[in-house]
C-alpha cells in the first residue's frame, strides 16, 4: 500500500503499520545508522500514532508517524552527540553493546561507504533533512511542517549538509585521482 | 555538481532501502505495541462519526459560552453593582402627618415630629386655673 493509498483510507492500525513499517523502518535506519535503535524509535513513534489513532486515521497518519520519528531521531543523535560511547539507557541499548564487545554479529548496515560515513558525521538536523528530501522525496515545506522549522532553514541546513557532502565527495575524488 | 549529487544521494538511498526490511516478526512487534498502548482506540474510521461523539464537543462548548454569557450580564448589568439604597416604607397614617423636609433618598427612621406629641394642655385653651400648691399646710393663708 503507497502513501498516497495509506492516506484517507478506512484502515485499521494493524494494515496502517503492515502498509508502512518498511519505508519507516528505512527511514529510521538512514538517520540513526543502527538498526536496533531505528526499531526502538519506530516502535514509539508507532505507540504514538495508536495513543492518537482515532484522529489520525483520516488524516495522514503516516506524515505524523514520521514527523516523531525524526524528532526522536534527532534527540536521540543529540543526546550521543553530547555523551559519546555511554549507553542510551535501555535494555536495548545494553544487549547491543554487550554482543558488540562479544565479537557477536551484529546486523549489517544498509550501505557502508564514503557517503554513508560522510552522511552520519552531519549534524542531526542537517541529516534529517537530506534524508526527508532525498528519501523521502518530501518538499521543502513538507519537511519545514515535519521538523517544526521554518522554510528558511531547511534551506539552509539543507546548503551546509550539501556543502559538507560536496567538500568530503570532492576531497574523496581528490584523493582518488592522487592514487 | 550539485545534480551529480541530488543523483548520487537518491541512488545511494535507493540502494541502500533494498537491504532493509521489515520481517513479519517487526511488524508484528509494532501492532503489538501499538495495541498495548491504546487498546480501545482502534476501529474504522466509521466509529468517529457517530453523532453522540460528533456533537458533545460543540454542546459543551456552547453551555460553557452560555453560563459564561450569562455571568458576566449578572455581574456587569447596568445597576447591579450600586443598587438603590433601601428607602423607608411610607409611615402609617397619622392623626397629624407633619410636612417633612427631609431628602426622600436619604434612609432615616421616621421622626416623629412636633404635632405629633402629646401635647400640652395649655391655659389658654382650658380655661382652667392650674392648681398651684400655695403652700404646703392646708388651710393657712
């Protein structure tokens, strides 16, 4: 089920998560780079939109499902930003960082690369924002209403993550053409 | 440049979305937590619109307008606050009313005025001679 059908349609939460965990779940891996965490916030985002389901549901429920997901994304980057290598606090967080020092596999990352390295170092807002635009093919108001900011900034955390990216792509084939 | 990487980020993402899903246990686990969280919010979207629901916001809203409305007209009406001081019941008939000058509006008890004491029988009138004690033994003069 597309977005668009998802969208005003007689739906019961139950097809609203089965129609939507996937692009969600993808969305939440691209802005937190972890999979077990990118459940963990889907998991409340979609607590949330039950909490209001009534309402939401011919409405767009899946726009609400996003906007706290990427809230809770952006928190949770900051909060990591500010203490890095400390648990985040949940049993979770702890199994993961137990299997992690255990040599356990841990579950493989979509795509690791230059760009995916260059795109986690961006600060959390600029991340969500490529993300929101370039995977979720949403407009610059539609991101504005999703992170609760003016159009003004969108552009410009939008021209500094582009700016980063095109600094570090540039400097990647810099080094390339070298070798 | 800035087209290479539009590009560049949009197949990045493309490709990267295909090693990712969501297996039947995930989803299972977000309906689960959804239905923990609020089990009795779930249905069609039919459930809303029945008119009991549909109408108790608009008719709370409207009491509550109402008794505020009406509040307000008690307490800022015209008069309500310095209403008139109270003003003495007429005195019952006299024999002799006396004219009063005295302000209608100002609350005073009923004095009762000259006319109406008893009055004093006077030589004049009665014609009789007020006994005088000449002297307290009787008989001498």
């Amino acid at each position: 089920m597309s977005a668009a059908e998802v969208r005003g349609a007689e739906i019961t939460f139950d097809d609203f998560v089965t129609a939507t965990a996937g692009r969600l779940l993808r969305t939440a891996v691209f802005l937190v780079y972890d999979r077990y965490l990118a459940e963990d916030l889907l998991q409340i985002a979609y607590e949330r939109v039950a909490r209001r389901w009534r309402r939401l549901a011919d409405g767009d429920p899946e726009a609400y499902a996003r906007k706290v997901l990427v809230n809770l994304a952006i928190d949770e980057n900051r909060r990591r930003t500010r203490r890095p290598g400390t648990p985040s606090g949940s049993a979770a967080d702890l199994e993961r960082l137990a299997e992690a020092s255990s040599g356990a596999p841990q579950v493989p990352m979509p795509a690791r690369g230059d760009l995916d390295e260059v795109l986690r170092a961006l600060p959390a807002k600029q991340r969500a924002v490529i993300v929101l635009r370039y995977w979720c093919d949403l407009s610059e108001q539609e991101i504005a209403e999703t992170l609760g900011i003016s159009r003004g900034t969108v552009k410009s955390h939008t021209a500094r993550a582009m700016a980063a990216l095109r600094e570090r792509m540039g400097d990647e084939h810099m080094r390339e053409g070298r070798a | 440049m800035n087209d290479d990487l539009d590009a560049l980020l949009r197949d990045h993402y493309r490709r990267a979305a295909d090693e990712i899903h969501a297996g039947p246990g995930t989803v299972r686990r977000f309906q689960d937590a959804g239905r923990d969280t609020a089990p009795a919010r779930f249905g069609l979207l039919r459930r809303r619109t029945l008119p009991s629901r549909r109408w108790t916001f608009p008719l709370l809203a409207g009491a509550f307008t109402a008794a505020v409305l009406v509040a307000v007209a008690v307490l800022f009406w015209p008069g309500a606050r310095n209403p008139d001081p109270p003003r003495p019941l007429t005195p019952p008939a006299s024999p002799a009313p006396a004219p009063t000058s005295r302000a209608p509006s100002r609350p005073v008890s009923p004095v009762p005025s000259a006319g109406l004491t008893t009055p004093e029988p006077s030589a004049s009138i009665t014609g009789r001679p007020q006994a005088q004690p000449s002297s307290a033994v009787p008989g001498s003069r």
